[in-house]
C-alpha cells in the first residue's frame, strides 16, 4: 500500500479552497477548545473539508460563537454551530462522528508537557465524560497535552462508562510526523511532498523517536545527521514555545497536522488506502498505547503496522529501549488519576 499522505493529499487536493464539490459524505465534527490558538485555525480547515456536513465548535470563552459567526460566512458546504459554557457541552456533542479534543493550557518556555499534566487531565477528563454519555461511538482525537497521559486518561474514562472501543481512540502525532518529513526534505534537498518517515513511541521529549531508518524515498543519513535531525524534532515543540516566548506553543502547524482528521473522515467515508500515525492502544510493544503507523477503517483503526518496528538500526533500537519507561510511567500516571477519582 502507498503510506504517503503527502503525495495523496497532493493528488485529492486536501484542504485546498478549489475543492467546492458537493459533499461526497455528510459527517458530524465537534472541536471541543475551538477558541484557542489551535481551535481556530483547525476550525478553518475543517470548514473547507467536502466531507464534512456539520462542525460544532465548543469552548468555555464565550466568544466561540462569535468564531462560529465568522466561519459560517464561508461558502463552503458544512454548517457551523458555536456553543459554550458547560450547558451547552452535551448539545455541542449530539450525532457526533468524529470529536477533536484541544481544549486546555499550553507550555510556557521552560515547561514540558508533562507540567501541564495537573490541569489538563481536569479538562480533558470532564470533556471525555461528556463525549461519553453523548456520542459513544464517535471517533475522539486527543490534541490536548500531555498526549501521553491524556490518552490513557480518555480510556480509562471510557471504560468506566462502559463505551471504550480502543479502535477509536487517537493520541495525535501527526505534527511530529509533519516536523520530520519537513526537515528531512531541506537536510537532503527532497521535494518535501515525496518525504514520508514514521515516528513511533509517544509524544513528548525522548518518547518521539523518527524513525530515519524508514525514510521513504530511501535515503542515507549520518551518525551526526541521525543524532541532529531526532533531536531537532524531539525539540520542535520547545522550539516554537521559545521563539513565541511566553505566547503560548505551535498552533498553526498543529492545525495544519489535523489533517489526521481529514483521514479519519476519508476512511470513515470508505477510502481503503488511509494510513496515519498515531499514539493509539497497541500490542506491538509491551506498553499498552503506543504510536505507530496505522490504518484507519470504517470502525477506526483497523491494523496497527508492526512491521516498520522491525529491522531498527542500533540507534533506534537504543533509543526505543530508552523511551519506554518514560513512556510507561506517562501512561501510568494517567490511569492512576482516573481511577484514584473513581
Ligand atoms: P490555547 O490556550 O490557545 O487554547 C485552549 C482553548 O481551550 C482556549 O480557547 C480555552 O478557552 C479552551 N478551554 C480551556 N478549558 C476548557 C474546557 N474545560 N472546555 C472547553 N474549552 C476549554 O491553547 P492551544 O495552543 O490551542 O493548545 C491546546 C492544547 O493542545 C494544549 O494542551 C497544547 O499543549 C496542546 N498541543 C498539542 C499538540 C500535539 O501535537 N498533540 C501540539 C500543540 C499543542
Ligand atoms: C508541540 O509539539 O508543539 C506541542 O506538543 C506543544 C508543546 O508543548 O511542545
């Protein structure tokens, strides 16, 4: 199968402003944070998506409506719904198929992910609570760090209320994946849209692991250029959170990475060929949830490729060994906090 996003997008013209045709499909999406950095942006995005028939944009500011307002100018087929305050959570929720979750506060220079931990996991705990009793079978994409616990967060809220089907459920990487593929192209002069190269692991510091080795069209890379570029993208998220300087992190390259949604949406309307990575519920490790490449179905994911976890170079098997307890530990401490709140 072809993995390249890039090179389909390219040819299907995701995203692109031309591409007014009537709505192949007709899905429901919710963004629940729509009025922060991310929210807009991604908000924009998905009101040019043909495939989409409805967005419901949700935020505790109030002016989620006005942003509501402004989209629905736009001459393109789905309608827009604004709703806020914890009253209209469950309206902004109803016959949802897909749920993008980017609700929550961001890194200042000098913080990890993980610092975000102790008000996110608040956040992100009642939104998924609400998706739960409102739309139990929708597809949840989990933006809001830190990604590693907040996912583990939304299945073990999931579970509770007794609806978790772990083929639903989406850690999204795909901005590591967009990073990679971009400083790839300019270290070795590629066109950017040929470049498609797998990250695995989890998404925060040592737990983002390229994996170069996998760089399709092949390509050979250094010792140093190895070390170089997965730092560099280890870093990228602390790279923009510095250059902002206290502004908050990435929001418009994150926006862009939905194109996770736009994926989702294509492999729910019956496109076979949809392939993605994504921090998602996984045996192909010893840990539970895991990102890896994935292809994505009618129901969600429908495989988990195992097979680009083989034939690692020394370096990436190293650093493999070396994020799993870290990973682990990310992963436990969300499942602790939801089950200690039970
Ligand atoms: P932001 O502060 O600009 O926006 C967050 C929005 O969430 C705000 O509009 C805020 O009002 C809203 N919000 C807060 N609590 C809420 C609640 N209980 N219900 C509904 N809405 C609520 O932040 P941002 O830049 O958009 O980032 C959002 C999150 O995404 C952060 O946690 C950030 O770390 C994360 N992020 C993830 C990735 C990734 O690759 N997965 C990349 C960039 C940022
Ligand atoms: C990113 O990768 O840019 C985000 O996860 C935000 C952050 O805190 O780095």
């Amino acid at each position: 199968p072809r993995h390249s996003f890039a090179h389909r997008a390219q040819k299907q013209k995701v995203w692109s402003p031309q591409y007014r045709v009537q709505p192949q499909a007709s899905f429901k999406v919710a963004i629940l944070g729509a009025a922060g950095g991310i929210g807009q942006p991604l908000s924009l995005l998905i009101k040019m998506s043909p495939l989409v028939s409805t967005l419901y944009l949700y935020d505790i500011a109030a002016h989620v409506k006005g942003i509501a307002a402004d989209l629905s100018h736009c001459n393109t087929p789905s309608q827009v719904l604004g709703f806020t305050g914890t009253s209209q959570l469950a309206n902004s929720l109803k016959g949802v198929d897909v749920v993008v979750i980017t609700a929550g506060v961001t890194a200042k220079p000098g913080m990890t992910r993980g610092d975000l931990f102790s008000i996110n996991v608040i956040i992100v705990k009642t939104l998924v609570e609400a998706v739960a009793d409102n739309c139990p079978g929708a597809l949840i994409h989990m933006i809001s760090n830190p990604v590693n616990s907040t996912v583990p967060i939304a299945a073990e809220v999931m579970k509770q209320k007794g609806v978790y089907d772990p083929k639903k459920l989406f850690g999204i990487t795909t901005l590591d994946v967009v990073r990679v593929n971009t400083f790839v192209a300019q270290k070795k002069n590629l066109k950017v849209v040929d470049v498609d190269v797998p990250v695995v692991g989890g998404h925060d510091g040592i737990t983002i692991l390229p994996l170069l080795s996998k760089t399709r069209p092949s390509v050979s890379f250094t010792d140093e250029e190895v070390l170089e570029l997965t730092v560099r993208i280890q870093n990228a998220g602390l790279e923009v959170v510095e250059a902002k300087a206290g502004a908050g992190s990435a929001t418009l390259s994150m926006a862009y990475a939905a194109r996770f949604l736009e994926s989702s949406l294509r492999a729910l309307d019956g496109d076979e060929s949809v392939y993605e990575c994504s921090f998602v519920q996984s045996d192909v490790t010893d840990l539970p949830f895991f990102a890896s490449r994935v292809k994505l179905g009618k129901k969600g994911v429908e495989a988990v490729i195992s097979s680009e976890l083989q034939g690692l170079t020394e370096f990436e098997q190293k650093a493999l060994l070396a994020l799993k307890p870290e990973l682990k530990a990310s992963i436990e401490k969300g499942v602790t906090f939801v089950q200690k709140q039970a």
